[in-house]
C-alpha cells in the first residue's frame, strides 16, 4: 500500500517563513533550526553539507480522520537530544497526515529527473 500525505513543517520547533535575498533573487523560504529539531547533519569530504535528516515516526491512527487520514508523523528525538532537551521534547510534535493512496506507474522521464545530481552551493552563498 502506497500512502499520500502532507507534511507542515512549521510545526517543527522554532520554524519561520522568512525572505532571503539572494545575488538574482529573493524568494520565500522555509527556516528550520537545526539543533532545535535534532536534525543530523552529514558532510562530505570537501567540508560541505551533504544531507540534513529529520527522525520522524510514522504510525496508524485508531480511527481515520474526516478527510480519510488513516496514519500521521511525529518528530523522534535521539536519546542524546531528549536527555539534553527534557522541556522540549516532553510533548509530541505532529507534522504530517497520511492516507492510502493507489500510485500511477512512473514514466522514465520522472526517473531520470530522480536521479538528478544534487546542486551544490557553498556554504557562503545562497543557490539563487
């Protein structure tokens, strides 16, 4: 079973909507405090970020939801994180709702535009 959902990132903790100007543009984005949401971050060789993971639990819910949601995602502390942030992590973080969902067969064009490299930015300077 495949599952459709949505996930509202600003109920992570401390997260805001802010403008960034950038050397063409500035654009809407999302800010999410790292080690206020115990998000791990991997670096390569080069010094440079490489990925920025989120432990987030999924779990059926006892009873779907009015729009049919039959799972959510709540935010997973490290035991480290938890101990360190007692205050903070007493309470669960919801930010995403699930629901079955039957999935098309993907064409090869959206399968090679999966396996897209990564755009690399420095770490002083902004992709846009």
């Amino acid at each position: 079973m495949d599952y459709l959902g949505n996930l509202n990132l600003l109920r992570l903790n401390n997260a805001a909507v802010v403008s960034l100007k950038g050397k063409t543009a500035t654009k809407v984005c999302i800010v999410i405090p790292c080690e206020d949401n115990d998000i791990y971050l991997t670096q390569g060789d080069d010094g440079k970020h490489r990925g920025a993971y989120l432990s987030c639990s999924v779990a059926e819910r006892r009873e779907p939801s009015e729009r049919g949601h039959t799972h959510y995602a709540r935010l997973s502390y490290s035991s480290q994180f938890r101990e360190a942030h007692p205050k903070e992590t007493e309470a669960p973080v919801y930010f995403g709702d699930f629901k079955p969902f039957k999935s098309q067969p993907q064409s090869t064009a959206s399968l090679e535009n999966a396996n897209a490299p990564a755009l690399e930015v420095s770490d002083d300077e902004l992709p846009f």
